[in-house]
C-alpha cells in the first residue's frame, strides 16, 4: 500500500516578520521546507511527495525539494489550507491509499511520529491525528467574559502529519464542511472517527519569531547529540 505525503507548504508567514513565505525562512542555514521533508523521509515510510507551494514560488520550491527526492510533485497552493491539500492530493498518484498530511511548518517532527501515523492507518483507521496532552489551563470566553473552562485533562493539541486513508481525505474535502480547522476535522465533521496517537514536543508549529529560536536551539542540541567525542 503506496503512502503519499501531502506537505502543506502555501503560508505567507506574515507572523514571522521575514517578508518570505514561511517555508523558505531559513532555519540553521536551509529552508523551512527543507527540513520538513528531511525529516518526513528519514521516517521509511513515504514513497511519494506532493508539496503545495507559496504562489509564484513553485519554481523555487521544486529546486529545493527535487534534490534526492525519487518522486515528487509540486503545486501551487491555493487561497486557504484546504484548497492547497486538495490540488497536492489531486496530483498523487492514483496507487497512493495512505496520504499523510504534513505543515511544513511543523519541521522538526521527528520520524517516529510519522511511522506511529501510518501504522495507525495500515491497522485500519480511516483518519489518524497525533496529539499532546495541554499543559495550560484552556478558558471559553465570550467578549471579555469567561464562560466555561473545559477539563484539561480530556484536550489535547493536534498536529501533524496527520493521517488517512486516500478515500476518507477525498470524501472529506469533497464535504468541505464548515468549522473546520484542519483535515481531520473536516473528516470528523464528515461523520468518519478519528483516531489518536502520541505526538510530540518538537512537532511544534513555527509561527513566530520565538518559535524560530527555539527551533534553532532543538537542532544545534540534536546536532550535539550526534557528534562524537574527541572529534
């Protein structure tokens, strides 16, 4: 069963400041991007990548992304997220049953996380998120008034990649139900369940300016990590 990798990679990245779209910031040197796919190889379990690139800058994305890659396709994203993963999703391959779906902006993922992802689906789940426990304590509010404040012991924060079988995402975007904020919510509102797996301190989302240091920080420490002593 052929996985296909969707790897979101449109946004304008206004909240970080750069003037670039977030997948081409540099990160320790190399693209967002680059790093993104990096590690989403380096899990074993992607045969075919289709990457939703900024508008006006696929030219540039297929020369960062083409390097080493045996089969991939890049695509102008569209005016929203779910518009990108649709036209990547389009251009898959048709032998392509499991589709992850991947934020370039999530690019420290580790590959465990991606390997946890597509098990999850070859035993049979038709949507898969990883998630991590919420540390904060989370508030309903309505204008400048709390009105609830849910058990945080039943939150979770939802990253990616997320998971699903190809025809489960198609029906799900074929819906294209209001409210949701990702795929798996347009598949959970679609009426398919969805299943959970542990996710991940470092599939955090870089948005910010902060979140690119503390980017940094991960991968001259996983960098340490590797190197050895007395060289």
């Amino acid at each position: 069963m052929a996985t296909g990798l969707i790897l979101a990679a449109a946004g304008r990245g206004e909240r970080l400041g750069t003037g670039e779209p977030k997948a081409l910031c540099r990160l320790a040197g190399e693209p967002v991007i680059v790093h993104a796919l990096r590690g989403a190889l380096s899990s074993g379990v992607v045969d075919v990548v289709a990457v939703a690139a900024p508008p006006g800058r696929v030219d540039d994305v297929r020369a960062l992304v083409a390097a080493g890659v045996a089969d991939v396709t890049v695509v102008p994203g569209g005016s929203d997220r779910p518009e990108s993963v649709a036209a990547a999703l389009a251009s898959l391959p048709r032998d392509v049953e499991t589709v992850l779906v991947h934020d370039a902006a999530r690019c420290l993922t580790p590959p465990e996380v991606f390997v946890a992802v597509a098990r999850a689906v070859a035993e049979g789940a038709g949507a898969v998120v990883p998630a991590i426990a919420v540390a904060d304590t989370i508030k309903r509010v309505a204008g400048e008034q709390v009105v609830g404040t849910p058990d945080r012991g039943t939150l979770r924060a939802v990253q990616t990649p997320q998971g699903f079988r190809r025809d489960v995402l198609e029906r799900a975007h074929a819906a294209r139900a209001k409210g949701a904020t990702d795929d798996a919510g347009m598949a959970e509102l679609a009426g398919f369940p969805v299943r959970v797996v542990p996710g991940h301190d470092e599939a955090f989302k870089i948005t910010r300016s902060v979140d690119l240091l503390l980017a940094e920080a991960i991968l001259s420490r996983r960098e340490g990590s590797r190197a050895v002593p007395g060289d």
